[in-house]
C-alpha cells in the first residue's frame, strides 16, 4: 500500500490537492493511506518551501503547486 502525504497548514489549495489526490486514486484503483500533514515542522522537513506538497513513499514530487488528477495518476502508478 503506498503511503501519500498532503503537506500544508490546511489551506484551500491543501484540500484541494487532497481532493484530486482522492480522484487519482479512485483511477487508478490503488490503495494508499493519504495523511494530511499541517505541523510546520514536519513539512519543512520533506524541504517543501510553498505548500502544498505531495509526498509519494516518502519522495517529495510536488510543491507549491496543485498538480492535475492525471499527473498524480501517473505518479502513483510509476510508484505502484
């Protein structure tokens, strides 16, 4: 099961790439465990300098920016 991370302080732009995070899994059929990371902290650690961020197995693959359903897809399915 892959593990996904929504980094951010819980921002529009942070429930929105957990949204389609959903969308893309919902695709590709692959079961994840998606956590929402808020804690400063945390976040700063996986080097993320604009939120949100999205970590696949612990690999930061996006950040400041909300990536598309389809690009998340293709990310879980090359990770899968």
């Amino acid at each position: 099961m892959l593990d996904i991370k929504v980094l951010g302080p819980g921002c529009a732009n942070c429930r929105k790439l957990e949204e389609i995070v959903h969308e893309a899994l919902a695709a590709t059929g692959v079961e994840a465990e998606v956590t929402k990371v808020t804690d400063m902290g945390q976040i700063v650690a996986y080097d993320v300098l604009k939120t949100p961020g999205l970590v696949i197995n612990e690999k930061l693959v996006s950040s400041g920016r909300i990536p598309t359903a389809a690009t998340i897809a293709e990310w879980i399915r090359a990770v899968g």
